[in-house]
C-alpha cells in the first residue's frame, strides 16, 4: 500500500510498558494508518529510518502563555509555537490572559484566527470562565479547550469569580462534561504576606517570594476548588501543583470520587526557594517539596507536568524583586529535562508519554485524536535520540525571552523530530515546517 509518511526502525513509546513495540507506523491523510510491521510492499511518498530512535506520542503540553493578542513584546504564536517544535511538543494549550482577556466567544474567534496565521504546531485555548450562561455555551461551541479560574491574581490582574456565578458556571460546565482549571492561590493571603515580606529586607529573594505567597494561600484555594467541584459535579484541574500538603488535598478528593486532575511544573521538580537561585514565578517555588512532588507523580496524584510557559520582556525581568513580572520560559525545556530524568532512571519513557501526551488529551477532551499511537489518531510524534547529550542554552532558545533557570544545564536525551499531523516540523534538529500550519484543537472538533 501507498502512504504519505512511513516511520520505521523506530522504538515507539506507549504509557504502558507492554504496548511499546519496535517496527514502523505508516501515515495517510495526517493520520496513523498503521503502526507495528508493515507489509514488504508497502511505500511512501518519505520514508524516514528512525535508526533506533525512541518515538514517543507528541507531547502535549496543556498551559503555555504565548502572549497573543496584546502583549506580544513577550511572545506570540510564531515565537512560542517555535520554541515549542524545537521542545518537541506538537501540541499547546494556550491561557487566556491576554490583552484583550479571551472571555468571549468573538475573542476567542479573534484569537484563533491569529493563532491559526502564526503557529507552527497545533493549538488549543483555554477560554476564561465568563459570568453570562449563554457567553459560556458559545464559548464551548466555538472550540474552547476547557474554562481558567484565577483564584488569585497573576499576569493580568483579573479578578475571581463571584461567589455566586462561580456555581452557576461551574453547574452548567458540569451538565455540558466541560472542565474547568483553577490557579489556585488566594489573593487575600498574598497581599497581606508580600506585604510583610516587603519589609524584611535582608532575606534571601527565594525566600521571601516563597512567604510572600505561602503554602496555606495554595490551600484554601484548592479547598475552595475542591469544594465548588464537590456540591457541583463539575470537571476540575488543578494548574501547577507546588506543594505536598497540595497533592494530598487532590488525593483525598480523587478519593471522594470528586472530579479533579492536577498538574505540576518542571521548576516546582527541579527547583527549591533555599537552595537554587531566586527565579520569581507564580505560585513561588517552595522550600523542601520537590521529593514530595515526585512521589505524587508516581503513585498518579498528579496527573500531568506542564511547562506553564510565561516569557517576559529582559528589561521587565530585571526589574527590582516586587517590581519584576513572575514567569519564565518553559515549553522548549520541558521535555528535554524529563528525558534527562528518565537517563537518570527516575522516570520512565512511558511514564512521560502517559504525563506528557496521554493523560493531557485525556484530561481535556480530546483523546483519542491526540496522545497516542494508534491508527485513527493523528500522526502527532515526537522523536528522541537518547544516547545524545545536549546543554541547554538561554541563548539558543527560540522564545523572544530568554529566562531560564536551566541555562547550561547539560541534558541527555535529545528532541531530534517534531511531526504534526503526519508533516516534519522539525526534522533532525532542523526547522522544515512554516508558522500557519497548526490547527485549533478542542473537544468540540
């Protein structure tokens, strides 16, 4: 049989050990059409000889900020969508704390189209969790991946939902099967404790950004989330988990049969308030959790990593500590620091494609067409070298920022293919797609 893409001599990742196989997968029409031994006699328009290759599922990676519309002195989806196939991620989900908020259905539109015009890999957007009932019910129709809460306030200042219209919302999300992410902190909290912290001048920046916004916000925001789920049945995500006390909040509800998933980040994995040099994020890197974090992804507490990708301006960064904007870069990092781990035998490669690729199109609505290797899926992989070391270099990052905490950090494990939908993005370490190609994504689709 004729193909369009044949992948072979590949070593293909599952999340289950025992679903990984050696062989080929064969692509037609921007699907898997086949996947294991192909026949003697099958062809293609390219072929592409893996030689040994590790292929995972394309990595999703579900909360990006690229920045587009309205602040696009940080990032856009050219950029970020950029940085991302070099990441090896085929897919991001993008926030919608952007200027204009992406908060109505005409935004969103807005906002795809743009999107649609720049991104070099598929998208999908997260739409914010809008007061009106018929704003929410076009917003779900016109593809929203899923509904952001801000508990407490981040980049963009936007304020919690009423108390009142959160459960109105999140009851109608319910009965549409909708899923709602939270940042869970809480701005009461934050204020009153950055306040404090402003004044203690001799502290270490790590520390005090980590008491400025300290576990306990985190906690009765994920209460609070956990609760409105509880009385409401609705779908609910966690965004980017920092603490233990936090997981185990999550654990205790998935216990309950409570509707929640939750996510963390690399620097949350790598990264402690005490001993690693103050990198300003929100919520802050905490003293002490990393181990905790780890063990909570093992046993499935947490469901997913992310990058929570947040690129800022250099001048903006180098602002004084409160006066500095908190976020990092992340997308084109992420993979390559857990495949890293996975040299280092503390995750496995299955386990990042159930992470990095399952669970994420799993949690927001739209698997089976992504986060597989299955015939029908798309033909979304990302393909790794991991006998090859790599050092990761601000300067080399293909974000407009350039803010890492990982700068010069060796890793081995190296993203050598990015393919979206059957077509190179990035092949062998060389850009070969053009920004326009990525499609929105979205459980409505």
């Amino acid at each position: 049989m004729r193909y369009d893409l044949i992948i072979k001599n590949g070593n293909f990742i599952s999340p289950r050990k025992e679903e990984c196989f050696e062989g080929a997968v064969a692509v037609a029409n921007g699907k898997i059409a086949a996947a294991g031994r192909l026949n003697a006699d099958d062809s293609a328009d390219e072929v592409y000889d893996a030689g040994g290759k590790h292929i995972l599922p394309g990595i999703i990676d579900a909360h990006v900020h690229f920045r587009d519309p309205g602040l696009t002195d940080k990032e856009d989806f050219e950029t970020g969508s950029l940085a991302a196939a070099f990441g090896g991620v085929t897919c991001a989900a993008d926030m919608p704390n952007v200027l204009p908020v992406t908060s109505t259905a005409q935004r969103f539109i807005e906002k795809v189209e743009t999107a649609k015009a720049k991104s070099y890999i598929d998208f999908a957007l997260f739409a914010l969790l809008p007061n009106e009932q018929d704003e929410l019910e076009k917003l779900r129709k016109a593809g929203a991946l899923g509904f952001k809460v801000f508990l407490g306030t981040s980049t963009g200042d936007i304020a919690a939902p009423a108390p009142g219209v959160l459960i109105s919302r999140m009851s109608q999300c319910a009965e549409a099967g909708s899923r709602i992410g939270f940042h869970a902190e809480s701005s009461e909290l934050n204020s009153y404790f950055t306040e404090l912290c402003k004044k203690k001048a001799d502290a270490p920046a790590g520390q005090l950004l980590a008491e400025a916004r300290p576990v306990i916000s985190e906690i009765i925001a994920i209460q609070t989330a956990i609760c409105y789920a509880q009385y409401t049945d609705a779908k609910i995500h966690i965004h980017h988990v920092t603490s233990v006390d936090g997981a185990r909040l999550v654990e205790e509800a998935k216990q309950k049969e409570i509707k929640v998933s939750a996510e963390t980040c690399p620097h949350y994995l790598f990264l402690d308030a005490n001993t690693s040099p103050a990198h300003k994020v929100y919520p802050p890197v905490r003293e002490g959790q990393c181990e905790g974090l780890w063990d909570a992804l093992d046993r499935g507490i947490i469901d997913i990593i992310a990058s929570d990708h947040a690129p800022h301006t250099a001048a903006e960064k180098a602002l004084a500590l409160w006066d500095a904007p908190a976020g990092l870069c992340g997308v084109e990092t992420l993979l390559p620091l857990m495949l890293n781990e996975a040299t280092c035998g503390n995750i496995s490669l299955c386990d990042i494609a159930r992470l990095l690729s399952e669970a994420p199109a799993k949690i927001w609505g739209i698997y089976p067409r992504k986060g597989n290797l299955l015939p029908g899926a798309d033909a979304d992989f990302t393909i790794v070298d991991m006998n090859k070391k790599r050092t990761i270099s601000a300067d080399s990052l293909h974000s407009k920022s350039k803010t890492t905490p990982y700068d010069g950090t060796q890793t081995q494990g190296s993203v050598e293919c990015t393919v979206v939908r059957g077509k190179f993005i990035v092949k062998d370490g060389q850009l070969t797609g053009e920004k326009g190609y990525g499609v929105l994504v979205s459980p409505a689709l």
